[in-house]
C-alpha cells in the first residue's frame, strides 16, 4: 500500500515567507513537494472561513506563514493572523478536529533553510495524523466551524483582542489577556450551540425537545437559543407536534 502523503495548503505572506520559498528553491534546499502555495500581501489577510473551505475540499494541512513578530510589512498583520489563528483552532477543537492541521508559523525572507524544514516537519506531522475524513457528518461539522468563525461578534473580539489588551477600550480600560481568552472562549461556546440548532432545523422543522434529544442538550438552553432567535427574526413558528411548537429558519437562515 503506498504511503499516504497529506495535500497542504499554504498561505505564504508576500514579502517574508513567500521570499523564503524562493531563496529555498534557489538554494536547492530539500523538502516535500506536498504544499501548493497561496501568496498573500500579509498573513493576516488569511480568513479563517479560508481555512475551513480549504478542510471541506478535502486539504489534509493549512500552513499560514508569516513575517517574525515585530518585522511585518504592515507593523501587526502577523500579530492579527495570529489571533485568528488561534481562534480557529479552539473552534476546529469545538468540532472534534485535530487543530494540529492548521500551522502558524513565521519565516524571513533571508531563511530558506528555515522554510525548507518547516514544510519537512509539518509534512512528517500530517502523515502521523493520517488523511482528513470526507464523509458527510465530517463535512457537516466543518460548515457548522466556518459558520461559527463567521460570528460577527467573534470577529470584532478577535479583531479588538490586541488593543483591549494594551490600550483598552473607550474608556482607557485594558483586559488581561487571561480575560480576554475566557470572553472568546464563551462565545465559540454559545455560537457553536447556536450553529448546531440551526444546521438541525436546516434539514427540517424541530421541536425544542427534538433539538435537545438530538444535540444532548437541556431544553432549557435550547429554548434559550430559540426564543432569541425567535425574537431577533431568524426562526419562526412552523407548526405543532402534540402541542409542542415546532420551529424553522426563516429565509434559509442567512442571519450572522
């Protein structure tokens, strides 16, 4: 039986990491030949949908590779990339996937040799975890990740991480990093119940106690979610199975 070898994509900033391949290529430095490469102005301009969509197509490994910290073309895009990336992999863990598929790391343009061992070591590593599955339930739990990193309020937490931190909010007020993490912590937490109902309304209208038959939780927490999404317009009274009111999304659901 032939070895299996990972398909990697690789999201290489423009000005460092990108570089490095070249000078690796031009030095003849040896390595996998397993990655097909993305070129990006900035590391962190890689979207996190991007990387679900990459897992959903079947890419065994996502690498985002950027300047070091304190050497980037646009002073914090690999700052930003690395909050992303972080997120995405507490997410990609909420939807029992091995975040060791996505890879952050930074490279310079003057390391090729250093580009060359990176691709070696995340190749090797992929091989140890083995090919991504492709069966439906896998790629229903990957839609339900890449909605859940879609969360708008996820995004600005993700997006305000870095200044709440250090320069605070409107009122000078900073957060410990500590605190920051559990905050985003919580809302992957409720935005990833939140996805879970409305990808099981998506195949058909369901009761609050077929929703929490079928995801293993209370009722009182689905019908929680519900009602909020009841109020904001997103579900709608369906009909009634033995007097229990069965809900449906409206519009298909298009709501962030």
């Amino acid at each position: 039986m032939a070895q299996f070898e990972p398909k990697i994509l690789g999201f290489l900033c423009n000005w460092c990491a990108y570089a490095g391949a070249d000078l690796a290529g031009v030095s003849r430095f040896q390595y996998p030949s397993n990655m097909r490469v993305i070129r990006v102005m900035c590391s962190g301009r890689v979207d996190p949908v991007h990387i679900f969509d990459a897992f959903k197509n079947g890419i065994d490994g996502v690498a985002v590779l950027g300047c070091h910290p304190g050497d980037c073309h646009y002073q914090t895009g690999n700052y930003e990339a690395e909050n992303k990336m972080k997120m995405t992999k507490k997410v990609l863990e909420k939807i029992g996937m091995n975040s060791d598929r996505l890879y952050l790391d930074w490279v310079s343009a003057a390391e090729g040799k250093r580009f060359s061992e990176v691709i070696s070591d995340l190749t090797s590593r992929l091989k140890k975890i083995g090919p991504i599955r492709k069966d439906t339930d896998f790629k229903n739990s990957i839609l339900i990740g890449q909605r859940v990193v879609q969360s708008v309020r996820l995004r600005w937490l993700v997006g305000k991480q870095r200044e709440l931190i250090e320069t605070g909010n409107v009122y000078g007020e900073t957060l410990p990093a500590e605190k920051i993490e559990e905050i985003l912590a919580k809302n992957i937490d409720k935005e990833f119940i939140r996805q879970r109902i409305i990808s099981l309304l998506t195949e058909k209208p369901c009761s609050v106690i077929q929703i929490s038959d079928k995801l293993n939780i209370s009722s009182s927490t689905v019908a929680k979610y519900v009602t909020s999404m009841e109020n904001t317009g997103f579900v709608s009274l369906f009909d009634f199975d033995d007097n229990n009111p069965r809900y449906c999304l409206v519009d298909g659901g298009n709501e962030q």
